[in-house]
C-alpha cells in the first residue's frame, strides 16, 4: 500500500508553479520599505501644514507622484526616483519653514 504523500496533490502542484526565482527577492522587499519610509515621511511633514487646503493640495500632489510610479519593476529606475523624491523632499521642507507654514524639522534625516 503506498502511504499518502506529506503535502496534498493541489498543494503540490501550485509549489511547482512558484519558484524562487520568480518571487520577489531581498532586494525588492528593501527597496520597497525605502519607498514605502519616504512617502511616510512626507506625509507626516504635511500634516504639519497650517492651511488645509494648501496640506491637501500637497498632499495630493505627493500622492499622485508615487501612483504614477507605483507599477514600475526596473531597480535603477526606482532607485533612481527615490532618490529624486528625496532631493524633492529637503527641497519642499527647507520652503515650507522658510515660509514658515510649519516648524523647522527635529532631525534631519537623508
């Protein structure tokens, strides 16, 4: 009598179907906690913007940026755009405190 195999047949062949090399790897799953940080922080910087509709206005504007991205899957590229989303970042803090519209930042993060 053949004993019963330890993983069930469906499960099995869905197994077969998924390899290592066709999930996602280290990598992407680091790249896309640094996007997933940057958008945080840019979103925790808004919410200290007095006027709101000048907060939602921004708001939208870096949320639009990001969806316009979100199905990119080349690394350099996405590198590429975190890295500009960054320099965007420092660029649109240093005029919010120059304008004084919120507090200078406690630390300065890069």
């Amino acid at each position: 009598m053949k004993a019963p195999p330890a993983v069930p047949a469906s499960l099995s062949r869905a197994a077969r179907k998924i390899s290592v090399k066709d999930g996602p790897n280290l990598e992407y799953f680091l790249t896309r906690a640094r996007v997933l940080s940057l958008y945080r922080e840019i979103q925790r910087t808004l919410k200290g913007v007095k006027d709101p509709r000048d907060r939602q206005e921004l708001q939208h504007w870096a949320r639009s940026d990001f969806e316009q991205f979100r199905h990119e899957k080349n690394p350099d590229k996405i590198k590429s755009l975190i890295s500009q989303g960054k320099h965007q970042f420092h660029a649109l803090q240093t005029n919010l405190t120059l304008s004084s519209t919120i507090a200078p930042p406690k630390n300065s993060r890069k």
